[in-house]
C-alpha cells in the first residue's frame, strides 16, 4: 500500500515539475498558440490571403478564452472516462455470474 502511495506521489510530482520546470526557466518566453503562429506563416508566405470566414463570437478576454478551452477539455475527459469505464464494466461478470 504505502509503495502504490510513493509510486503516485512520485508520479504527481514529476507531471508538476514537467509543466513547471519551463515556465521557470524561460521567463521571458512568450508561450503563444499554433492558430497565432500559422496565421503569421500564412501572411508571411502569401500576404493578400483572404480568410473564408470569420468567427461570429469573440470572447472578450483572454480569461474567458480560456476558460473555454478548460471546459472543453474537461466535458471531452468526462466523456471518455465514462466511455471507457462503462466498456470495462460491461466486459466484467456481475457477481450473480461469478458464482
């Protein structure tokens, strides 16, 4: 018990120092996403591009932006969780089953 408890301690703290170790060490970075970076090697390659479309709502911060985004990934992890749970779970005998 106490080994599964250190090997998960262990594993927490390496995912915390895998995110924190490069905002620490690269204070002046700027950590952009891939939309802005491809928007600037499209104008950079062909500058009178035209974009098809439009968003039709702009979040009004970057906060909301986001928090967005948070929900988002939290609502498809939910999903999925649930998803594989609920396969593993019908693979299983029931207990009346097991006899």
């Amino acid at each position: 018990m106490k080994r599964s408890i250190l090997k998960n301690f262990l594993l927490a703290a390496l995912v915390i120092a895998l995110a924190a170790v490069p905002l620490l060490t690269m204070s002046d970075a700027e950590f952009g996403g891939a939309d802005g970076q491809a928007e600037e090697a499209i104008t950079e390659l062909h500058p009178e591009y035209k974009p098809w479309f439009a968003p039709f709502w702009e979040p009004p911060g970057g906060e909301v932006e986001s928090l967005l985004f948070a929900l988002q990934a939290a609502l498809g992890a939910g999903v999925l969780g649930y998803g594989l749970g609920y396969l593993r779970a019908s693979r299983q005998p029931s207990g009346a089953e097991r006899g």
